[in-house]
C-alpha cells in the first residue's frame, strides 16, 4: 500500500498543497507507481538503497532511478516528518518571530529545503530575512531551489526574503558585514551520519558566523533520538561550547504532533554578539 498522507493541524493547508502538487502527486501517478510500488521499488528497497536512510549520495543513479528520482524519493518518505518536528522545534525553542527579522539562516545540510518549508509554516511573510542552504547533492539544492519559489509564488515569504543554495558553506559570499542582526544556523539529521567530521563542521560554524557578523548566533540541532544515531553529539556540543557557544537547551521527547510518535533530540546552542572585532574586518 502507499503512504497514507494524514493532515495535521500544525501544516497549514498551503504546505499541504503543495507537499501533494510537487511530491506526492508525480511519485504516487508516474507509470512505474503500481501495485503498492513506488516507482516499481518495495518501499523498504527504496529507503534502504534508493535514499540510504537519507544518507545516500543522490548526485548518482541507482539502478533506472535518476537522481531527481532519488531525491524525490527522499522528500516522500522522509521529509514530511522532518518538516512537523522543525516545525515543533521552531516552535517552541525560537517563540519570538521577531528574532528572524533580517536574520541569516544558514541550513547545514538542508536537503530539498526541508527547514526552508518549516520556516515558511512558522514565520512566513511576517518578517524577512535571507536563507542560505547548504548541501553536497546538486540535486538537492536543484529541487529545494524550485520548492522555494513555489513557496515565493504564493506569498507566503516576505518579498524581501533572500533565498539561496550553495554545495559548500565555503562558497558562501556573506557580503559586508552586519553590525547587530542575528545568525541562526540549523542542523537537522546532520550528525545522523556518521561520515561527518566534527570539528571541521564547528569550525565551519565559527568561521560562517565570524563572516556573517558581530550579531548574537543561534545553533537548532535537531536529530532522531535513536542512541546510535546520536554518536556524534557529545563531541559536537563539546567543539561548538569551546567554539563560543552555550548550550541553553537539550533534550530527547517522544513527538506525537506527526503520523507516527517518534523519538527526537533536539538542542539549542547560543552565542552573544562579538564585543570585539579588528576595524579593518567590519565593512560599513
């Protein structure tokens, strides 16, 4: 049987439309679809190989899946459940909306812009402010960038919102530096894959943020509260409280507000705004 897609009352009828329009529409009605097949594949085949738990490299073809497939793939099984839990997450750990007014999101690993839907959900066309994902698949950023102007056709972002991919956070071009606005990154299900090097990551972070501005920075980290998928957590949070930040929260909670409970971790890391800086770095 296909996937049951189920309302929720913390979606809002645009983002359901447009999960169907864009996602669940194309997979459930391609000819390969048929007798409970998705794209003729078992849907435990898809998810262990097609998208590899979520961490397959989706910039090749598996088998007759093109990448666009596998992505796609992605965002049917595993991305609306992602989108309810950063919607809770924004939710409850970022309450103050005003905090996203002119602030940079930077999404490590952002996937098919699967924080860029919560943030829409939850901030929408209230304030602006400028996003920049980052992941290694081209294809990734490719269909993440069409979600993103779909979200931009209907309004539902500030028309001042910035929106942007990149493969790699190094490419990044933060323009002149910004005096006081914050910097929000989000990681969510990156440590999920044990190939990460950490303190490149946190030294990823602290340079992003230095590139960024003199502002206070945020880190939400969100992951499935499974114990081994939580490996990498310790050594994460160590690096990034060396690195300047203080963990406020951190905490593992069975989410119900989804199709299914499931067990998350989530964190919130903090850092206060940068008292001190060279002149010659701040660009006016």
């Amino acid at each position: 049987m296909l996937l049951k897609e189920e309302k929720l009352p913390n979606r809002k009828p645009w983002l359901e439309e447009l999960r169907s329009q864009l996602i669940v529409r194309p997979i459930q009605n391609d000819p390969r679809t048929r007798n409970g097949k998705l794209l003729g594949r078992e849907i435990s085949w898809l998810f262990n190989h097609a998208i590899g738990g979520g961490q397959a490299n989706f910039d090749h073809p598996i088998q007759d899946l093109t990448p666009l497939d596998r992505v796609m793939l992605y965002a049917y099984l595993n991305q609306k459940a992602h989108v309810d839990e950063l919607i809770h997450a924004f939710t409850k750990l970022l309450p103050d909306l005003d905090k996203f007014k002119n602030a940079t999101v930077i999404d490590i690993g952002c996937g098919p812009f699967t924080a860029g839907l919560a943030l829409a959900n939850v901030v929408g066309n209230s304030v602006a402010f400028r996003y920049f994902g980052v992941d290694h698949s081209s294809t990734m950023c490719s269909f993440g960038k069409q979600l993103a102007e779909s979200i931009q056709g209907l309004g539902e972002f500030n028309p001042r919102t910035q929106i942007s991919f990149y493969q790699n956070i190094d490419e990044i071009n933060f323009g002149p530096t910004r005096a006081s606005e914050i910097t929000i990154f989000v990681l969510s299900y990156l440590l999920a894959s044990s190939s990460i090097d950490v303190s490149l990551l946190v030294e990823q972070i602290k340079t992003s943020r230095k590139n960024v501005g003199l502002g206070a920075a945020v880190l939400l980290y969100t992951n499935t509260g499974r114990e081994g998928a939580r490996t990498l957590y310790p050594a994460f949070s160590k690096n990034l409280i060396a690195a300047g930040f203080e963990e406020h929260i951190e905490a593992t909670e069975l989410f119900k507000d989804c199709d299914k409970d499931r067990l998350i971790h989530y964190a919130l890391f903090v850092s206060p705004s940068i008292s001190k800086i060279p002149i010659a770095e701040f660009q006016p």
